[in-house]
C-alpha cells in the first residue's frame, strides 16, 4: 500500500470520527403535538409517537412527556410539545393524577395553540398575551406539581433546556410548578390566575419554585393568586427574573396576591431583578435571605401599572435578612411605596446594600430600617454594629429654595470602618411633599449625591446646589453610603422643611 494510500484510509476514520461526534451532539429533536385535552396514558412510550391508549391518534399531554422522558439523552437537543386541540379555545387540561416529571431537555409551548398570542407589551409591564392552554391541577389528588423536574444533585445540567411557554396553570394542592438541580426557562405563563390573568385561581403551594438551579430565566410570567409565594428560589445561581407581575392581574392594575408574599431569594449568587411589577401581596413584597451580586433595579413594589396608584403590599416592599456581600439598586431607580410595612427592612448582618435611585415613599413604615426596629438614634463616631453597622444618617441644617434651585446644607457625624483609612462617605438627597409620621424621612425623589470625607474627629460637612425647582414648605431627606465593603447606606435622616426663597 502506498504512503498517500493509507493516508487517505487514516484521514477517511478521522474525518468519520468528526462526523459521527458531530451528529452525536446535533442529535435532532422531536416534536410532539398535543391534540386532546384529555389525559390518558401513551399506548407505547418507546416507540416514538404520541399516541394514546386508545389508539384512535390521540396525543394528551400526558403522553407527550411519556414520549419525551422516553428520549433522554445527554447529547439530544431539546424535543418540542406543541398544541393544536381542535376548537375554539381556552382549553383545559385537568390532570387525574400528578403530571410525570420532566426528565430531560424540553420545551412545551403554549402558544403553538391555534389564537394564543405572546405579550406584545415587553417595556410597560403590562401583559396583554392570549393563552389558550389551562392546566386545572383540582382533579390531580394531593402533593401535585403542575409541572415539574427533578435532576441530579451533582450534575445540575443533567436535566437542563427545560422551556415553559404561554401556559396558564392554576389549582395544583402542590406549586405551579417545582424545578430542582435545573436549567429552566419560563416565559409568558400564569400562574395562581385564569386564561384571563384577572381572576384568582391559586395554586395551594407557590406558583414557581426553583431550588439549587443554574441560571433560571423567568420573564413575562404573572405569578398571582397562589396561596403561599409568587416565586421562591433557592440556590438558583445566576437567575434573570425580569417583567413579570407579581401579585397582580396581568394589566398590573389590580391585586391578586399571593397570600405569604412576592419573591423570595434564599442564597442567591449573582442573579437580577428587574422592571417587575410585585405588589398586592399579602406578606412582602421581596424578601431576600442571603446573597452575593443582587441587583434589583426598575422595579414597582408596591404600586401600579405606571408606579403612581397604589396596590401596596401588606408587609414591607422588601426585606433583606441574613448576610450580603453585594446589593445593588442600579441606575433605573425602583419604586417602593405604599406598603404596609417599610420600604426597606434590613436585618440581621446585612451589608453593603447600597440605595442607589430609588422612590421610596408612602410606606406605612419607615422608609429604609436598619433592624426592623424604628428609627435607629446616631451615634458618636458611629461605633455600633448590626445591618449595615447601623450606618449613622446626615443632619440637614439649611434646605433653602432660591431663584435657581434649591442649596442644601448639613454634616454626617460618622467614623473609621476597621479595614479602611479613608472616611468617604455618598450623600444622597431627596425631596419629599410630606415628612413621614416618625419626623424622619422617606425618599420620593433623588436629587443627587455628593462626596463627604471626614475629618479626624468624625465629622464632615457638605453643601450643595441643585439648579432644579424645589417648592417652599416640601422636604429634603438625606442619606449616608459608607464607601467600603463592609459597610452600607443609612437610614433616611431627619425631614428639613425647605424654606422661601431669599433673593
């Protein structure tokens, strides 16, 4: 044989080889359409088709995911389960018993059904999406997940692709849906509502549940009407929750709340949460317990569509309890008004939880509280430990409306942070119409923050200009943000009443 011979034969197995990886990995899936809305068995789970015990072409949900946990594999891309029940729609699927849970890489999509159509409203919140595939969960008996997955424990990504779309899923004893050591995306769901978004159909437990999952994608969902929380994650590392309505209709005008609370985040790890609407739930609005890198950012907690009227949550708009290593409100302000707690509760050894641009305004509470226990008196060099070392707030002397704005003047008695030998502290002011009950501020609307360095005794002072119209007998509120790691911002200061103008 000759050289160029058997080079050939050697780079026909290579390339064979390269082939053969390649369609191991771009392993086609399946799709799988469901045409009944009944919920019987699939006649023969291996053989590929979804077809019912009855034999008559008839494919329930049931049966696709039969069908799909049938086809797991590692290297498969993700089946499909699509719709098309003859009729006109909503259709409701009413499981007799708990649904099989999802066992590998998967998206079912509502909106295959003939007239369902996504949310067209993706920037104002809120959501005008038709959906016309309904799982009534008050047939399934005790302990039942609408939907569910369950992975390995030491392998996150062995059931992982998993994608939700336009389903309404209400009535389930259990959550809407139970996602564990998954990859999930969910998008454009109700969950706790009817077809319409406007009327409370709760699950008995929460309406999404994700624990010890990567990176989960929850946008567009309305989480309403459950009888425990809008959403709970739990070691759900890397999470996007993004415009969803959280204890609302799915217009963001009107409560259908969640009877423990919103969103809950337990041991969070860089994850967002941002321009949702979470108000009218009976308990907070968020609470988070522990984290690393939050950024909650656009968000209405505790208002309307328009973050104007209210629809206050009953308890604080959010809490944090447990250790921070980093929270950050973004440049995109939240609105925390209207709650029948405070806006913000910070407790236990929180920190580093900065304010950032929000409106915080109208709570029932205090506007932020270190504690959860009122307003927490200064102290001389600011020696004190507890959430955010119970950050000393400023003493605003002058608020003074002139011809060209507003000068404001004051001081921040603080002191030195352990780790660090700089006293660099953000001031950040606000205006309110009225002062809180407590004669202690809340924050309706940011001015701007200027830099306060203090000096060896602890005491800094500051004035500043803003050139915007402020009127006379309206307040300014300010707060302090330690410039170091460990610590983190004040609660609001002592409401001044701006005087008139001196020309």
């Amino acid at each position: 044989m000759s050289l160029a011979a058997f080079g050939a034969i050697i780079a026909a197995v290579f390339y064979a080889g390269v082939l053969s990886t390649t369609n191991a990995v771009l392993n086609p899936g399946a799709t799988f359409t469901v045409n009944s809305a009944g919920d019987l068995l699939d006649a023969d789970p291996n053989d590929g088709l979804c077809q019912a015990a009855s034999l008559n072409g008839e494919c329930t949900l049931r049966a696709a995911i039969q069908q799909v946990n049938a086809r797991v594999h590692p290297d498969k891309e993700a089946d499909t389960i699509a719709f098309n029940i003859p009729g006109p729609g909503p259709h409701t699927i009413r499981p007799q018993s708990p649904l099989p849970a999802l066992l590998g890489q998967v998206t079912i999509d509502g909106y295959t059904q003939a007239d369902s159509v996504p949310d067209s409203n993706p920037l104002d919140f809120a959501n005008d999406a038709v959906l016309q595939i309904e799982l009534d969960g008050s047939l399934a008996g005790p302990d039942a997940n609408g939907l569910a997955a369950e992975g390995d424990r030491q392998d996150w990504n062995r059931v992982n692709a998993i994608t939700i779309r336009g389903l309404v899923i209400n009535r389930f004893s259990a959550n809407g849906m139970h996602f564990r050591h998954a990859t999930v995306s969910l998008v454009g769901n109700f969950i706790g509502t009817d077809a319409s978004g406007e009327n409370d159909l709760g699950n008995a437990g929460s309406g999404v549940v994700v624990i010890r999952s990567f990176a989960p994608w929850i946008v567009e969902n309305v989480l309403s009407g459950n009888n425990e929380f809008g959403l709970y994650e739990d070691y759900a590392s890397g999470s996007a929750t993004s415009r969803n309505q959280i204890g609302t209709n799915a217009a963001g005008t009107a409560p259908i709340g969640n009877a423990l609370g919103g969103a809950v985040l337990v041991w969070g790890g860089d994850f967002s949460l941002s321009y949702n609407v979470i108000s009218g739930n009976s308990g907070p609005g968020v609470k988070v317990v522990h984290g690393n890198e939050l950024y909650m950012q656009g968000n209405l907690i505790g208002t309307r569509l328009g973050g104007v009227d209210p629809i206050g949550n009953k308890g604080s708009g959010v809490v944090f309890a447990g250790s921070f290593q980093f929270v950050s409100f973004g440049t995109s302000g939240n609105t925390i008004a209207y709650n029948g707690g405070d806006g913000l509760e910070i407790l236990d050894s929180a920190s580093q939880i900065g304010l950032g641009h929000n409106s915080i305004h109208s709570n029932a509470g205090l506007g932020i509280d270190l504690g959860g226990d009122g307003v927490t008196r200064n102290d001389r060099l600011d020696l004190d430990e507890g959430p955010n070392f119970l950050q000393n707030f400023p003493d605003i002397t002058v608020a003074q409306a002139t011809a060209s704005g507003v000068t404001i003047k004051g001081s921040l008695h603080s002191g030195l942070t352990p780790s660090y030998p700089y006293h660099n502290y953000a001031i950040s002011l606000y205006t309110n119409p009225e002062c809180d009950a407590s004669g202690y501020g809340e924050g309706r609307t940011y001015l701007g923050s200027i830099a306060a360095i203090t000096d060896s005794r602890g005491r800094a002072r500051f004035e500043v200009h803003f050139p915007v119209a402020v009127p006379a007998d309206t307040f300014i509120t300010a707060t302090a943000d330690a410039n170091t790691w460990e610590d983190g911002m004040s609660e609001f200061s002592r409401c001044r009443r701006v005087t008139g103008r001196r020309y």
